[in-house]
C-alpha cells in the first residue's frame, strides 16, 4: 500500500517552482521507487497488488492546499458546478 504524508499548505499565488519539485520528490518520487523495487517480484510470481491512497484533493480542489491539488482536474474551480440535470428520454 501506497501512502504519505502531503506537501506543505501554501496558497495556489505563493507556489515556486521549488515547491512543486519538492511537493513530487516527497509524494510521487518514493511510491515511484518502492513500486519499482517490488515489480520484479511480483512478475516472477505473477502475481501482486498495488494499493495507493490518495487525498481528496486529487477529486476537488482544498483550500490553501495548492501543492495536494496539482493531480486533481485542471479546471477553474468556478467550472466545478454540476449542470442541471436533464430530464430523461424515453
């Protein structure tokens, strides 16, 4: 299984560059290499699970927290809004 802790809060106007490569060096960098590590194992057996545990920032965007977003959707949020729903046809 798959998880870690998240990247600093930060608003989305105060991120760096710095910070985004830091953000994938803590959170995507060490799940890339333990799965490395493991495939090999688990094809010699064929078989094997990976499991990853992620945020809900990835689904929708959380406040102040920028850097746990940048997986999620890339719409502006004001976008988020669910259209009406249509009446269904028969």
């Amino acid at each position: 299984m798959l998880n870690g802790p998240g990247p600093r809060p930060a608003q989305a106007t105060d991120v760096t560059v710095a910070d985004v490569d830091s953000a994938l060096e803590a959170t995507v960098s060490p799940h890339i290499r333990l799965v490395s590590l493991a495939l090999p194992a688990m094809r010699a057996r064929d078989w094997g699970r990976v499991l990853a545990v992620g945020s809900s920032g990835v689904a929708v965007p959380l406040a102040n927290l920028a850097l746990s977003n940048l997986a999620g959707p890339r719409r502006p949020v004001a976008s988020r809004r669910r259209p009406p729903r249509s009446p269904r046809t028969a």
